[in-house]
C-alpha cells in the first residue's frame, strides 16, 4: 500500500485486537485510536475530562456512579452508540467466560440503565472508578465483538475513536483510517496512520533517523 501519513514504529504485535482482553503499550496506543472511552485526562494539566459520557457523577460515598451519554456518539458506520452499548460491554468485561485482566474493576457491581444514565452500584467505595473509564477495558464496544467469541475479532467490526482499522499484516502493520463519522472529525487531521510491529528498540531508532518512522515512543537507554 501507499505509505500512511503518520508511521508510528509501535513495538512488538499487538497482543490483542480486543480492548477488554489487551494489556500490552502497544494494544494501547492503537486501541486508543480507535475506540473512544467515557472519560479521557488532560495531556497537559492531568484533569478529568468527559469523552463519551456528556457528564458524570457519584454518590453514596463513591460507591454509586452515573454516566450520560453524549448525545451525538456514533459508530464509524453512522449508527448510534447508546446506553446499551455501554452497559452490555460493562456486563461482558464481568463475565468469567471472557477472561478479561482487568474485570475484578468491576467485581460484583450492579450495571443497568436508570433515568437516562449508566448506573454502576458497587458493594464497597470506588473513588477512582471514573479515572478508570478513561483506560481501553472500559471503552463501549459494538455489539458484534460482545457476541463474538472473547479473542475473536470479527470482519465487519465498528469503533467509536477517531479512526478506524481497515487492514492488518500479522507481524508486519496495522493501517488505520479516519473516522468521518466522529463527532470531532476534521480534514486537518491524518487521513491515514500506519502502526508498525517492531520488536527492537534498535531497530525502530534506526527507522527513525532513516525517515521511515515519524514516531518511536522509546529509545534505547545507550542512545540518550
């Protein structure tokens, strides 16, 4: 293909397209792209923002928690992502049979939809639950990944971030394109992002001084 407008040497392959099921930096960089979460932070000042959710808000000393939904969150093919969406991705990330690493966040919690919002009820105090909707386990997912097999990345998948996956090489790149059906969609942004599976630092140090790569996110600790 055409070289992206962005390449990013991304570390070794993804261990996940699933972002309930991937840990690694490199899943994360990616998934980030492309899946939109409920809360996000601030780059510079480290503060709370919304994402997905218009607002949010606890009580009951942290251990109920409530998010509304952005009233113009979509899919990349146009349709409506919805309070359902969220709750029944939350209910996945809590089954056993997903095996997800980071499910014990949401433990025994109780999810449902009340008055126009997402209600999570857990049994003890969970300060910290809105930091987490920022991370890639917490992301709403499309319907067709929740019924599909845990690990199983279906062809026709949907995402919610500001770009989308349109083609995968195992151990060679992942090309992503940009989402026009997001809210924040703009012209100026990459039409195209190329994340490529490197596994030596050396190695992508060295794509980078020839021009190959625009961004490593590590150097090797000699070459500072």
């Amino acid at each position: 293909p055409q070289p992206a407008e962005l390449t990013v040497a991304n570390g070794a392959e993804l261990d996940s397209f699933d972002p309930q099921l991937a840990t690694s930096a490199g899943s994360t960089r990616l998934l980030s792209a492309v899946y939109d979460c409920m809360t996000a932070i601030d780059p510079l000042s480290g503060e709370l923002l919304t994402e997905l959710a218009s607002s949010f808000e606890s009580s009951d000393s942290n251990r109920q928690w409530r998010f509304v939904l952005r009233s113009d969150a979509r899919w990349s093919d146009g349709s409506a992502l919805t309070l359902t969406d969220v709750r029944d991705s939350w209910r996945r990330l809590q089954r056993p049979s997903t095996a997800a690493p980071y499910s014990d966040w949401l433990n025994d919690a109780k999810i449902e939809i009340v008055a126009g919002a997402v209600q999570v009820n857990f049994s003890t105090p969970q300060p910290l639950f809105a930091t987490y909707c920022t991370y890639h386990a917490l992301a709403p997912i499309p319907a067709v990944l929740r019924q599909a097999t845990p690990g199983v990345i279906p062809d026709n998948m949907i995402y919610s971030g500001p770009y989308k996956i349109v083609e995968h090489r195992i151990r060679d790149f992942t090309r992503l394109a940009i989402n026009t059906e997001h809210a924040d969609f703009s012209t100026e942004s990459f039409a195209t992002i190329d994340f490529l599976s490197v596994d030596s630092q050396w190695t992508s140090l060295n794509l980078y001084l020839d021009s190959q790569v625009d961004f490593i996110p590590e150097v090797p600790q000699p070459a500072l």
